[in-house]
C-alpha cells in the first residue's frame, strides 16, 4: 500500500514539473517549445493559462494530500506510536 502511494507521490511530482515548464513566467500563456501555440488557438490564450493554472493548483494540492496520507500510514504500518524511550535505556555497542 505504502508502495502504491510513493508512486503516486512520484507520479504527481513528475506532473507537476511539467506543467509548471509549460507555464510561460511573464503570463502570457502556454510555451510554444511545448505546443503552446496550438493550444492558444485551440482554448485562447486566457482559457490556456486558466486551464495550466487549474492543473497546476490540482497537482499541488494532490501532492500534499499524497504526502499527508503517505505519512500516516508510514507510521500506523511501523507502529511508531506516542512512545518515548529514554536515551539511557538503549542498548549501547
């Protein structure tokens, strides 16, 4: 299970790289290295940069929820729990 979530987490990860390439940085819509151009005349140039915007915020928010839910099972399948061991009490050599 923890293994299906890490992948998930690399896959939105390397999503989200690319939409945010994609993003020209002055805001005016999509690159044309990526296929910008067609997808200008395609959508228009505001409905472009709303739309790489949309996935951008999507694939950020997933992320962190990825992350979230990856981490408590972490620790619910390691069975760290609210326990303190005292640092004296460990094994030593």
């Amino acid at each position: 299970m923890i293994t299906l979530f890490t992948v998930l987490v690399a896959l939105v990860c390397i999503l989200l790289i690319v939409v945010v390439l994609i993003q020209n940085p002055k805001g005016g819509g999509l690159d044309s290295t990526f296929g910008g151009s067609g997808a200008s005349q395609m959508f228009g140039a505001a409905k472009s940069t709303d739309l790489v915007e949309k996935i951008t915020w999507g694939l950020a928010i997933a992320l962190f929820a990825l992350c979230i839910v990856t981490a408590i099972l972490v620790k619910m399948q390691s069975g760290i729990g609210g326990t303190i061991v005292p640092l004296d009490s460990l094994p030593t050599g």
